[in-house]
C-alpha cells in the first residue's frame, strides 16, 4: 500500500485519538508543515519565472513600459535590467496550449516529488516513534487493521485530569 494512503489511515485515527499525542509526535507534523511551505513555494517560485521566461518580448516590452523621465533610481535601473535580461538573447516563448504546458508541468512534478518524499519521512518517523502513534504505524504496517481502541487497550498515558475519562 502506498504511504500516502496509509497515513490517510492513521491520520484520520490520530485526530480521534488527539489527546495522546506526544511533544515529538507534534514535531513529526511540524517537520511536515515545514515540508509542505517549502513545496508550496519552491513551486509557487518555478510557476511564476516560468510565466516570465516564456512570456513573448513584446510582453516584456509592454510590461516594462517606454523609458521617461520618471524611471529614475531604482525604476530605471528594474527596467532596464529585465530587459536586458529577457530581451537580450533568445528564449523558449511557445504559446498556446505548449507554454501552459511548460508553465505547469515542472512545478507539478517538483511539488508531487518534494510531497512524496516528505510523506516517507514522516511514515518512517511514525514507525521510528515510541508512542502509542507510533505504535499504531508499526500495528498498521504489519496487519494492514488500524487498531480503533489501541489507545485505551494498552493503557496508554494520558494528562491526570482526563486519565478518568477512559479508566
């Protein structure tokens, strides 16, 4: 079974059993949060000077606009820089259905790569884990059953004020 898929399991488990999550348990969601940003903006990143790049020189031209008196400083020397940069050689400028193509592909596969492999660092985490979490990973890896009771079954440790909740 793919990793994705079984901590799709365990995760809608966990959030049941929210109560006993463990300080590294949490720092195993937070690495993941930290990995999931870091997809979101690496992809969020290639997207945009992907649309750049590909973008038409009249495109650019109209972008950057007529040189005048104001574009002075900072102005000026944006304009003049982009293009130089994107006027001044050849590029890939396909239109159509082919530069929505090269805009979205890349990012896609980068975004679903960086996903996948922060999804088997946090399975393995999990199975590395010595927490009723963790316990229900490695349960869950060698039966393929998530264990509904595991929690209250092996007495797993609870904050005092709700230990009575379950006996």
């Amino acid at each position: 079974m793919k990793v994705e898929f079984q901590l799709a399991f365990l995760d809608e488990w966990m959030i049941r059993w929210k109560h006993f999550q463990t300080l590294s348990d949490y720092q195993i969601e937070e690495s993941r949060a930290k990995s999931r940003r870091f997809a979101y903006a690496g992809s969020s990143v290639w997207l945009f000077s992907s649309y750049v790049w590909t973008a038409g020189n009249a495109t650019v031209r109209r972008w950057t606009g007529h040189q005048n008196f104001f574009d002075i400083g900072f102005d000026g020397a944006a304009k003049a820089s982009v293009r130089k940069v994107l006027l001044a050689q050849k590029r890939y400028t396909p239109t159509g259905w082919g530069r929505v193509l090269f805009m979205l592909a890349p990012p896609l596969l980068f975004s679903a790569t960086v996903e996948h492999n922060a999804e088997v660092r946090r399975w393995n985490a999990y199975l590395k884990q010595e927490t009723v979490f963790g316990e229900q990973a490695r349960r869950f890896e060698k039966t393929g059953v998530i264990e509904e009771f595991l929690c209250a079954n092996i007495k797993a440790s609870l904050p005092p004020a709700e230990a009575k909740l379950f006996g």
